[in-house]
C-alpha cells in the first residue's frame, strides 16, 4: 500500500499505470545500439505496439527541430514508415493550426476570463478530496469494492457510496445527439451565433459549416425571434419539438402499462420475469410490450421515466444505482482469490500414463457402461422368452 501511494503521488509526468521510465530506457539503450526493434521490445519486456508509439513519440519530438531525413537516419526508420509519418505529422500540424485560427476568428481567446482563472487558487482540503476521489475510483477499477476502497482509503463508506451515486448521475446525462449530416446540429447551432456575431455574411457561414447557404437563411428566418435575434439552444429545442415523433417515454404513456409492471415489482419479480410475462399474456398487443432495460431505467434513473424511486428497493439486487461491468477489473465479475492455475497442476499429469488424465476417458468410460446396460437388456430378454 505504502509503496502504491509513492507511486501514484510522484509526479514525473509519467501515469502511473504507465510502463516504467526504466524500462523505456532500457528499450531505448539496446535500440541505440543497433538492435532491431523486435529484440529491443523483447529484450525491455513490452509489446511491439510499444515500441512503435515510443519510437513515434521521439520522431515528432526530433521533427519539430530537425529535417525528415536526419530524422529518419537517427531513427533508422524504413521508407515507407518515415513517408507515412511524415505525412501523419503534417496532418495533424495542419489540424492544430487550423483550430488556432477558428479559435482566433469565433473571439473565443478572453485573456481576461483566463488571467482571472489562472488566478483562482485551489485550497488544500480540495486538493485532497480530489486526490482521495482519484485513487478511490482507481482502486475500484482495479477490481476492490466499496468497502475495500473506503477502507485502505481511511474513508467512511457513506463517503465511497455518494462518490458512486454522483458518479451514476453523471454518466446518465444526457449529450445533444450530434446531427447525422441532414439536420444542423446543436453544436452548428451554436458556430451559426458566434458567426453572425462576427458580422459574416451566410455564405460565409456556409462555407465554415460545410452547408448551403439556403439552409442557413432557412435557420435563422425559422428560429430569429421578433427583434431579429437567434439563440442556438432555443432553436435546437425548437427543431427537435418540430420533429415528426416527439413522443413520451413508454411507461410514462400508458398508466395501464405502468399499474401492472409497479404491481409486479410489488411482488419482486425481476424486470426480465415482467416482461417475459407481458408478452405471453399480452401477445397482439404491442402497447403492453417492453424491454427490462425499460424498467431498470426507469427504476434507477431520476429522467422522469415514469416508476418512482421508491420501486428501486423492490429489485431483487436492492441497488439504487446501476453496477456498470466496468467498475469491476476485468468486466467478468468478481475475481475468485487463492486460485489455483491450470499450469502449476503436477507435471505426472502430462505424461497420460493414468487413468483419467486424458480427454477420452469419460468417452470411454460411456461407453462400457452403455454396452454394459445393452448386455443386461439381451439378458434379460432371453431370460424372459
């Protein structure tokens, strides 16, 4: 533990799940010395890919004060990987450049508001709850729960319960659904005000949108209110009420629906028993049709789904907050402990010289005894003739 929180406290730049520096320079001295990268990855302990994102990761450290061919000399990289990086490099300097100069035109670089927040000083007991809420959720990624991580933490469980319910809530927010390419989206939205703010004609905002500029003027002319002013979160809402299927959600809707499915988790049947029941009992009748992922989120969610919080205990898990796979290590569930591995079982196994340490022994094993039920059968038949 002790040695852990060393670890995760230093501040080197590096992550702390991250492969250790010693072990980068080791990779590094055999490289240099003219080793393949094959045997330099080997020879450190890390995969190939490894090998190729540090070698990247110092191509463009060396680009940016050197030219392509010393570059690719020192590097000892083959053609056709250096052309393909240099090209890579370009690209993504491009990239950065051009969101430098779109920041610069929208006027969103307010050396003010960022002097001021530069300013802000963090008091020390933030410092340590945001330290204490990292390695909480680093703990409990690793595999620990609640309790564990609370514990080798000095925190009380009430404490690691309210981290994960904010942490519930959070992850349910919901994101504007970014436009498929038909319809403007809320973030065009909001590009199409900071333009107009800027004094840029619609043709110009088409072209920085990639639209035409009818559907621009057919934007602003359908969402400006009465003194000609547009507000892009007033318009998306405005267009998404305008779509043809604004509909509630299903429990919400049918209250007759709603009735049975609280009358059933009354009685704690599982979501999935609901539903089962629902469509043998209700089979023409689509209304009264629903997925158990309808009422889990409705249950666990506070979105107005149209069950109450109250239902959440009358689950058979008596959870108030959904237990996504990836809170635990693996995904699979909890880990079992003191296990014992396939390749540490006797080596006298291997030489399949007893009965019952090769595959086809429970085969055989079938089949005697089906020959020998055969063999009682015609017994008894010729007894009984």
């Amino acid at each position: 533990m002790i040695e852990w929180e060393d670890r995760f406290q230093r501040d080197d730049g590096r992550h702390h799940f991250q492969v250790g520096a010693e072990v980068e320079a080791a990779f590094w001295t055999s490289y240099q010395q003219g080793t393949s990268l094959a045997k330099a990855t080997q020879g450190a302990g890390v995969s190939r890919a490894t090998g190729y994102r540090w070698l990247y990761n110092r191509f463009n450290l060396l680009r940016a004060s050197n030219g392509p061919a010393r570059v690719r000399k020192e590097l000892r990289l083959l053609p056709g990987t250096a052309a393909a990086w240099e090209k890579r490099w370009k690209t993504e300097l491009t990239v950065a450049k051009e969101r430098l100069d779109q920041a610069h035109r929208a006027g969103i670089q307010d050396t003010r508001l960022f002097a001021a927040r530069a300013a802000q000083t963090v008091s020390p007991a933030k410092t340590r709850r945001d330290l204490a809420e990292t390695r909480y959720w680093d703990l409990v990624n690793a595999g620990s729960s609640n309790a564990e991580a609370c514990r080798m933490l000095g925190m009380s469980r009430r404490a690691g319960t309210k981290l994960r319910n904010q942490r519930a809530e959070q992850s349910h927010i919901r994101v504007p659904v970014q436009g498929a390419g038909r319809y403007l989206s809320l973030l065009e939205r909001i590009q199409i005000a900071d333009l107009l703010r800027l004094d840029c004609s619609l043709r110009r905002i088409g072209r920085e949108l990639g639209r035409c500029p009818s559907t621009i003027k057919r934007e602003l002319d359908r969402h400006r209110d009465g003194h000609g002013r547009y507000s892009p979160h007033a318009a998306d809402h405005s267009a998404s009420q305008q779509r043809r299927r604004p509909r509630d959600r299903k429990l919400r809707r049918n209250r007759r629906l709603r009735a049975i499915v609280q009358r059933k988790l009354n009685r704690h049947w599982s979501p999935e028993q609901i539903c089962g029941w629902l469509a043998l009992q209700f089979p023409f009748e689509p209304g009264l049709q629903l997925s158990p992922e309808t009422i889990y989120r409705a249950s666990l969610f506070n979105d107005d789904g149209g069950l109450d919080k109250k239902y959440c205990p009358r689950l058979r898990t008596g959870r108030k907050i959904r237990r996504h796979r990836w809170r635990t290590g693996s995904g699979h569930g909890a880990v079992v402990r003191n296990m014992t591995m396939i390749s540490q079982r006797p080596p006298a196994i291997e030489t399949k010289t007893e009965a019952g340490h090769w595959e086809g022994d429970l085969v055989r094993h079938e089949a005697l005894f089906y020959r020998a039920e055969v063999e009682d059968l015609r017994r008894c038949a010729v007894a009984a003739a």
